[in-house]
C-alpha cells in the first residue's frame, strides 16, 4: 500500500481573498501540477500493474464531469436500486447534501449508509446506474462503512463499455471514504442494463456483513466553498486539503490543523492523511490511538520539484528530503523499527532516479544533497516516508529535461523501482521488475478470415528481471473501452470471427511475476463489405518531446508557439506561454517570478497529445469509403515484420514526427537525434513499395521540413520526396488558420474548404507548424491549398504509381464528414490507376 500526493495545488488565500497557486507560472508549467504530469499518468499505473494499492491525498481524474449516485440523492436522473433485505447502517453516510460545502461540512456524516448479511450465493444487491452527461473516461470510487464484521470479499462488478470488470473489496478497512477502483469508458446517457456498478452480497464466509453507500463517477469540479466562492476549477488541480475533506476525513485531525490558513493546512494534512490511512497506534499526531481506516500503508512519497535555483546555466538535479525524527522528537516508528528507514529509502530512490536520468538523458544529471530535516511532510507520516525534489522547476536546464514526456516516464519507473527494491529489502523477497512495453505491433488477416496482432517485447538494459513471460491482450470494438484482456503465452494472438463494418482494436501489455508493463500503442483493423483491396495503414508517429526552446545571450526559455512537443496522451500540467525571457529579471513574488514568468489562460485545460491511436480515426474513414483496413506500427514495417507490397494502398501517419534532440551528454550531434520523419529503413522500404507499383498517401506537418531544415538536412531525404513522392519544401508555419480549399482538378472530389486543428484542443493535438509543399515534376499537380495565403498544402502525383502528400496531418481534419470525404477522394484516385 503506498500513499504519495504530487506537490501542492490551487487554494484560497484568506490575505488576499482569492484563489491561487501555492508557487508561481514558470517555463509554460507550475509547480502545483507538473508532478502530477508524472504522477498520475505514469507512476501510479505502474505502481498498480506491479501490485500496489495506491491512495493520492488530492484527485486523480482528469474528468471535469462527476456524477454522484446514492441512497440519499442522485446526480442527473441516475438511478439507486436494490433488491432484498437491505436495512440502514449502523453509521452515518454520505449524501450530497447542499453544495457548495461551506467551512467544514463533512458530506460523509450528512447521509446514511446500507447493509445486509451476506451469503455464499448472493441473493441481493444494489446497483448504482448513472446519467453520463458525455462519453469519456471516468474514475469510479465506491465507499461503505466498515467494521470487524464486514466481509473481506465485497463483490462489485463495474459494466462499462468496455464490458464488466469484477473487483472484491476488504470492507474491514477503507470505509466513509471514497475508494478508487478504477478508470473505465462509458457511453453517454442512461444505460440501466450496461452502464453501472453493482454490490451483491455474496461472500466467501457466509454470515459476513456487507455494506454499501454512494458510488462517485469522475472527477468533478471543486465543491468546497470559501467567501462565497468556490474555486471553479476542477478537482484535479485543487489542494490536498480540500479533497480530504470532501472524502470525509475528519477535519481536527487531518485537515482544519491551522485557522483559516489554508496554506499550511494544505501540506500539513498530508502526512496526518497517511497517519489516519493507517490508524492506532500509527494515527495522527495529535491522536495516536484514533481508530483510522486500518490501511497497513508500507511507504509514504511526498512529490516536489523545488530543488534550488543558481545563476547559470548548469542543472540544480535532484534533492532528497528525510527526517529521522517524528512529530515527537522520537527516533523509532510506533512498531519500533528505526526511523533511518527514511534515510535508506530516501537514499536508495535518490540513487536509482540519478542514475537512470544519467543512463538515458544526461551523465552529469546532479545528485544533490540527501537532507536530514524536520519538513513537514517528512517527519509527520509514522511510516517510512521521504520528500523527493526531483528538480528545479525555477532552472531552464532541468525544465528542458522535466518536459520531456520520456524523461517523465524513466522517472516514474526509477521510482517504481526504488520502491520495489525498498520493499524487497524489508521483508526479505526476490523482486522481479516489470517488462517494458512490447514494440512492433501489427495486425494482419489470416486465410480463415481472423485478426492476427502480433509483436515483439521489449528488453531492459539497466533491469536483468525486466523480462516477459507472457502478455495480456486487450480488446476494443468501435469507440467503446477496452475488454479486460486475455492471457496468452506467445508473441502472436488470433481474433477469430470479426464483424463486418466494424473496426477493432487491440493493444498489448507484457506480463511476469513482477506484473503487468505499461500498453503498447495501439493497432486497429475493419472488414468493409464491398470486396475492395484493404488498406495497410502505418504508424510512423511515435514522436514524444518537449518544446522547443532558445538560449541566446539573456534570452532563454521555451518557444511553445513554434513547436510544443509532443506530450504522450494527454498534457495536465502546461498553464500557458511564457513570456519573459530575460535571464536577468530576477524573482519579485509569485506574480512577478520574474525569468520564466508564464501566462495562465491553459492551466485548467486537458491537451491532447500523441494517443497513438490514430489508426482508428484514418480506419473509420477508410472503411465508410468501403475499404477493409489493417494497421501497423512503423517499426514493423522497416523490421520486415510485414510485407507492403502486398498492400495495393498504403496511409503512411507521420503526424508530428521529426527529428528532435535527446540532449544526451556525450553524444555527437547525428548520433543525438530521434523521431526523424524518413529513417533510412523507411525510405527505403517506401522506394520499393513505389517501384512495385503501389499507391502511397502520406500525410503530417513536417513532411519536407525535417528532410530541408530539421538539423542536419538529409539528402537521402530530400532525393526520397523530389524522386519518388514528387513534392519539394516551400516553407513550414505555413497556415495559421488550419483552413485548405481545394483546387478541384477533375480527378479529385476534395471537400471545397475544411480546417485542421491549429488550436490546443482537448480531443486532437494541435498542429502548429503545418508544412507548405510544391510539386517537385510535371507529373505533380497541386490538389488544395492553405486559404490564408495560397500556399500549396497537399499534391498528387500520378505515373505507373500514385502519390498523394498532405503538408498537414489527416488526423487533425476537424470534421469527421471532411475526412471521409477526404478519404474516398484519394482512394477513389488510386482506384482510378487499377482499372
């Protein structure tokens, strides 16, 4: 069980009368949300894939919509049912109650809570249906009331989209609190058959009690008022303190520590919410035999990134924080064991984070200090418990590294890591780390008819137990979430007996005794009913990076308008431009920080980045066209796990893909370089597939632009588009409106007008530098241009085989009736040269 909040949050300053962050706007990011970046994306999963409970002090969900269902009032028109003897609790419950929740109302005492005695059969239960007021992903929470009597093996089953999911909860402990059971897709609206949560009383031990209360769909938005005035942000940005006491968490004890300072509240309360997890004898410090929640909670993590500030240009690195003293000046734990626990775990994560950052990104990455010091969030949790500063948030050098989606996730798994070996250590056990995720994923159509996914696992330089034994399959059909998987032992899995005009999905996660590795990228297929010869569609956008940046004499910082990288899934923690660039300007307060000072018009937002998932946005459009279609990932192309020439149509995703730097110390510049658009492999695989007669539609921002200007110019590149895909570069940043009209040749049945995204957006990642191209021969002819200033923006090329090339990604066509037209057009084009 490991307990750990990511730094601070949005709260209400009494002084000033308002909400704010508790650090200032620096480099595009905030203190109090660029730990979750890392946190809640990646560090959590893999803690859960390897086995943990973990419990977060603030919200995990990212969802703005929350639905609460209960016995005692209901969200929407969501419905609370039951069947059989169920009678009132012994305790009070939640309710909703009034909101917004003014001072300290505790929601969990305003209601009351249901029970009944359980059977080896399950003769009863409760189902909680709610009202989806749109189709996304929702974190589930359930609470109860718990006792000796409750039963161990509390049966919930969660149907979602994705089918049902069945989880068995210790009621003994956890109760009048919200429980999180996991993140799951639903539909909108009202589904009383295939979208709810259900409580039975079945029970391994007849005569056990069971017990049941609200069910939380969500995250929501903040509910907790101050001065008439709730935060109006989400819950997910809020501090700890407030969260706390909306999961009902008793105020004295844990989070009203100091009068109408929330402030202090907010970080004080969160070592006193490990303490209360726990309970007797490990319980707040004010009251050490309080009962608690009876959580045996093993490690407590508090996540910050302040690591110091210096004048130049070097990295700060990473500062670790212990104490082995307590809240009482003692040196043991209640159970006696020394507090210098902290400093071995403490020591051994600092250790493990550095040298990992040094193996992948940078070999003079800084270990700073490992500090002995009474901070609050060090010394007050009576567990093992250490204070991590990753990094300086204030310094340009570690930022530039803290962007980078693949830095997050090293970081995360170093501290996967260090806690699993902590563990190990403790309790006298051989660990087994998890797998890295599998690569070269593909699905292809087998003689009889069936999908076959295959792919190759991963292995891990730095971990020798890092192997797999085995993986998990996951299935999707449509737009619904994925099944729960299937178990299977070898690199291959078949899917038998698709439908047709349905696309289906499939990711992948290697497996050992150590769990389950993080997903693949996903792959996707569709049968279409008209005969046509099916569509390869390849991945080659695999690009993860921050944005790109200047350092220039004074002038230093991130240009996020010209490229802000790639972010894997979805950004949480960008609040806006920066626009102060001046290395000189020096630290006022939080609202003049000075050097790296940023907007804040973002800072709620959730922006999309790279799901690499786009197969099935081109998949949807290639099967309405009539078309079956099979995906692929770029890596299996270029490793001949998968023949294109067998393929009369090729969609060749480039998205955002381009070169990009790892800023990996002792690296030459060529060797420094990733995601570039052409690898050699690709270009050539792509040369064959156009002299076999093949017909090629290939689409992305930077489609000449990393060939002409990216770095190293590549002349490979270049002779690879002027010979072969007939295009040449003009200029990239070549629309800022996303809006392309096309030309309307005879042979082309492009929409007149439609937009691509240039706007950070929530639902498709923005395209902010959109390449302008021209054709490169005689036979090239321009088919639409960018409207704002005639520049061409996507050409066709037509001899003994077809191009076409899009200067924008065909993912980021805004609306879904553009691209299918968009689709058909091309394909009707390629059609045009078998007939």
């Amino acid at each position: 069980h490991i307990a750990m909040w990511h730094s601070h949050g949005w709260y209400y300053n009494y002084k000033e009368d308002r909400w704010m962050w508790q650090r200032a706007r620096l480099f595009g990011t905030v203190e109090d949300l660029y730990p979750m970046s890392i946190v809640v994306p990646y560090l959590v999963p893999m803690l859960e894939r390897a086995g943990a409970n973990t419990f977060l002090p603030r919200e995990r969900d990212i969802q703005t919509n929350e639905i609460i269902v209960d016995n005692n009032g209901s969200d929407y028109k969501s419905k609370y049912v039951e069947n059989g003897t169920w009678r009132n609790g012994k305790t009070k419950g939640f309710a909703i109650g009034k909101r917004p929740y003014k001072g300290n109302v505790n929601p969990f005492v305003q209601g009351s809570t249901r029970e009944i005695i359980g059977n080896l059969k399950g003769s009863s239960q409760i189902g909680w249906i709610p009202e989806i007021p749109e189709s996304g992903y929702y974190a589930v929470y359930v609470s109860y009331d718990s006792s000796p009597e409750n039963t161990t093996d509390a049966e919930y089953k969660v149907y979602h989209s994705g089918g049902e999911t069945t989880f068995y909860v210790n009621q003994q402990i956890g109760g009048s609190t919200w429980v999180y059971l996991g993140t799951f897709h639903f539909n909108e609206g009202l589904d009383s058959k295939n979208q709810k949560v259900v409580l039975t009383n079945k029970v391994m031990k007849d005569g056990a009690r069971v017990s049941g209360d609200a069910v939380r769909f969500g995250g929501g938005m903040g509910v907790i008022e101050r001065n008439g005035r709730v935060s109006d942000r989400p819950k997910f940005v809020e501090g700890s303190r407030y969260w706390l006491q909306y999961a009902g968490f008793p105020d004295t004890l844990i989070y009203d520590l100091n009068k109408e300072n929330d402030y202090n509240d907010d970080y004080q309360s969160r070592g006193e919410w490990v303490n209360y997890l726990v309970g007797a004898p490990y319980g707040p410090n004010k009251k050490r035999d309080e009962k608690g929640l009876g959580i045996p909670v093993d490690i407590s993590l508090a996540f910050h990134t302040d690591a110091g500030i210096t004048g130049n240009d070097d990295i700060i690195g990473t500062l670790m924080i212990y104490s082995v003293e307590d809240y009482d000046s003692s040196l043991v734990f209640p159970n006696g064991m020394s507090r210098f626990a902290n400093r071995d775990l403490g020591d051994l994560m600092q250790t493990q984070i550095v040298d990992d950052i040094r193996y992948h990104f940078d070999s003079t990455w800084t270990r700073r200090n490992l500090y002995n010091r009474q901070y609050s969030e060090a010394f007050r949790a009576n567990v093992p418990s250490v204070l991590l500063e990753l990094l300086s948030h204030q310094n340009f050098a570690d930022v530039k590294f803290g962007h980078n989606p693949k830095y997050k996730f090293e970081v995360a798994r170093a501290i996967y890591k260090s806690m699993l070996k902590f563990l190990a250590e403790q309790h006298q056990f051989e660990y087994v780390v998890l797998p890295l995720p599998v690569t070269h994923m593909s699905v292809q159509l087998t003689d009889k008819g069936n999908f076959k996914v295959n792919w190759q696992p991963q292995t891990d330089p730095l971990e020798s137990t890092a192997t797999a034994d085995a993986y998990m399959v996951y299935v999707r059909e449509g737009e619904n979430g994925f099944d729960n998987g299937t178990l299977v032992e070898d690199v291959t899995y078949e899917f038998e007996k698709p439908k047709k005009n349905v696309i289906y999905s499939f990711k992948v996660e290697a497996v050992n005794k150590g769990g389950r590795s993080m997903s693949s990228e996903i792959v996707s297929a569709g049968l279409g009913n008209k005969g046509k010869s099916p569509v390869l569609v390849i991945n080659g956008f695999n690009r993860l990076s921050g944005p790109s940046s200047i350092s220039v004499g004074n002038f230093e910082g991130f240009l996020f308008d010209i490229d802000r990288g790639v972010y894997e899934g979805n950004d949480i923690s960008y609040v806006g431009e920066q626009f102060n660039y001046d290395k000189s300007s020096r630290w006022g307060t939080d609202d003049e920080p000075g050097h790296g000072a940023s907007y804040a018009n973002y800072e709620t937002s959730v922006i999309a980045g790279n799901t690499f998932d786009f197969g099935l946005v081109h998949g949807k459009s290639i099967l309405e066209a009539g078309y079956s279609f099979f995906s692929s990932s770029s890596d299996a192309v270029m490793d001949n796990h998968i023949d294109i020439t067998s393929f009369k149509y090729v969609d060749l995703i480039l998205g955002e893909q381009k070169k990009t730097r790892r800023y990996k110390q002792g690296y030459k510049l060529n060797e420094d370089i990733e995601f570039e658009t052409f690898p050699e492999k690709l270009q050539s695989k792509i040369k064959f597939y156009a002299q076999s007669g093949g017909n090629l539609f290939i689409s992305g921002a930077y489609i000449t632009t990393d060939s002409y200007r990216n770095f190293l110019p590549d002349s490979n590149g270049v002779q690879l588009l002027e010979e072969t895909l007939h295009v040449k570069h003009r200029t990239d940043h070549a629309s800022k409106t996303g809006e392309v009209v096309a030309t309307s040749p005879s042979e082309f049945k492009l929409p007149k007008s439609l937009f691509f995204n240039t706007k950070l957006s929530s639902s498709i990642y923005q395209v902010e530098s959109p390449d302008a191209i021209h054709p490169s021969t005689e036979d090239a002819k321009i088919i639409a241009r960018y409207k704002e200033n005639g520049f061409s923006a996507a050409v066709a090329f037509e001899g003994y085989y077809k191009t076409v090339v899009f200067g924008f990604p065909f993912e980021t066509i805004l609306q879904e009736k553009d691209r299918n037209m968009t689709m058909k057009a091309i394909l009707d084009f390629f059609d045009k040269t078998l007939e």
